[in-house]
C-alpha cells in the first residue's frame, strides 16, 4: 500500500511542476483514494480537498462534483455527518452546474437520508 501512495504522490509532484492542473486533481484524487483504502481517512479528506481546490480552478463542475461526493463518504466514514451533508449538497450544486441532474437528484437523496433518524 505504501508504495501506492508513494507513486500517486510522485504523479501529484510532476504533474504540479509541469503546470498540468488537471492531471494535478486527479492525481490528488488518486492519492486520496489510497489514503483512505489504508485507513488513513483524515488524509484522504485532505487529498480529495485539494482534489477539489484544482478541479475548482479548472471551473470543472461535473469532476468538483464527483470528488464532492467522494469526499462527503468519507465525511461518512469518520462520522462527520453534518459536513457530510454540507458535501452532498455542494456537490448537487455543482452537478447542477454542469447539467447532470441525475447525478444532483442522487446526491440530494443522499444528503436527506443524512437528516432521517437512523431505523430500528
């Protein structure tokens, strides 16, 4: 595993140095996913945020709604749930943005079963 993140850190490194910022967020992406496959949650919230800021910088709404979503899970998973939902909903926003009302109405749902009292 760690030589994942020491691969996925080194593609983050070179495509930052080219200037490639596009290859920068999804190696950031990447990275993120890695992290979090190790147990290494908080750190993976933190690569998927940069994630976002370059998928920001690009005004990619479809792919800032994706990592959105990716970071709202793992939000989920450290039992975070108000910026869980804060996520979702930012990421129907940005899915709004890029006409994938699909994808919107799903993070949506997703962010209102966050409001619902768990079931017994």
């Amino acid at each position: 595993m760690e030589e994942a993140i020491e691969a996925h850190a080194r593609a983050r490194d070179l495509y930052g140095e080219v200037g490639d910022h596009r290859g920068e967020a999804k190696a950031w992406l990447g990275l993120g996913e890695v992290l979090r496959d190790a147990g290494r949650v908080e750190d993976a919230i933190e690569a998927f945020s940069r994630s976002l800021e370059n998928f920001r910088g690009l005004e990619d709404w479809y792919r800032q709604g994706q990592v959105l979503q990716i970071l709202a899970g793992a939000h989920e998973e450290v039992h975070r749930t108000a910026d869980a939902r804060l996520a979702y909903l930012r990421a129907a926003d940005a899915f709004a943005r890029a006409h994938a009302s699909d994808e919107a109405d799903r993070v949506r749902t997703r962010a209102a079963a966050l409001d619902e009292p768990p079931t017994r």
